[in-house]
C-alpha cells in the first residue's frame, strides 16, 4: 500500500505542471484583437471654436480604434463654416481614414472639394486632410473646374476651404487674356 501511494504521490504533480504548462501555453497563443472598438451609424458631427461652428463631419458608418484612429468605409462628408456660420466649402470622398498620431484625414476613390465661395471644384482619387494646418494636399492627379477653366496636374497643395490652391505640375493648355 505504501508503494502505491508513493506513485500516487510521484504521479499527481507530474501531471499537475503538464496541465499547468498547457494552460499556459494556451493563454500565450490566444489571439489579441486587432478590430474596431466601435461603430457608429449616420454619424453627425458638429465643431466649433468659440461658439463658432467650424465644421460639421457626416458618415453612414465610422469604426474607432483602440489608438483613436478611424475608418469611414462607407464614405465622408465635410462641410467648412467661415466665421459668419456660412458654408464656405466641402468635402468628400468614397472611403476614409483618420490618424490619431498625425492629426490626417486621408481620403480615397471619388473625392471631391469644392469651394462654394469661389465656385471651384477639385477632383482626385486621394486626397490628405492636415487638421492642424489646415491645408489638403495629394500627389495624384487632380482636376480643377474654375468658372473661366477647367485645370489639371498632377499633385497639390491648398487651403482647407479651398481658397487657395496651388497645382505641383500643371498640364494641358490655360488659356489668358
């Protein structure tokens, strides 16, 4: 009887730290979730400075990441407001993302900014949003619909609002008075 209760006693921890062991391994191969936080539907969203609305962001699906950045999947919608609470601008594209990190929008597919003040309009394929200083630039091809012209090139830098623009490589023909 003592012999089998040595082997009993020599057994039972043997197998307790190999099922230690595995429970360890299993919690170590477990995989870490990597996907949206949230999602938020017909996403409204208004900002303002000084109780002066700045801008107003519309998406019909936003995903949020753990680090803050965003995906707008099913497109965006930007309207810009000039001091007077007037819409000076917007902005659009089919699909976009936010960066937390950098403080950049980026835009893709049909974006379009146009600038209801000035009655110009953008098109690209991508187009990138600096929050902080205010200015979208794209190394893509773009086109400019002016009142008198219609412009093209390729790459761009330009005011938010689209108030100023300037085209990196211009091409095709201008035509001056």
């Amino acid at each position: 009887m003592k012999a089998a209760n040595f082997v009993v006693i020599l057994i039972l921890p043997i197998f307790w730290v190999l099922s230690c062991t595995n429970a360890e391994e299993q919690l170590n191969e477990r995989e870490v979730y990597d996907g949206a936080f949230y999602e938020v539907a017909d996403l409204e969203l208004w900002y303002s400075d000084s109780a002066v609305v700045r801008l107003m962001v519309k998406a019909a699906k936003m995903l949020e990441y753990e680090n803050g950045d965003r995906e707008y999947p099913e497109g965006i919608y930007v309207e810009f407001y000039g001091k007077d609470s007037v819409i000076t601008s917007t902005f659009e594209g089919d699909k976009a993302f936010y960066t937390k990190e950098t403080d950049l929008y980026r835009a893709v597919g049909n974006v379009i900014l146009e600038s209801l003040k000035n009655k110009q309009k953008l098109s690209t394929e991508e187009l990138f949003w600096d929050v902080k200083d205010k200015q979208v630039y794209t190394e893509k091809f773009v086109i400019i619909e002016t009142q008198e012209d219609v412009l093209h090139g390729e790459g761009l830098t330009a005011a938010q609002d689209f108030s100023s623009y300037r085209i990196l490589n211009p091409t095709g023909e201008l035509g001056l008075e």
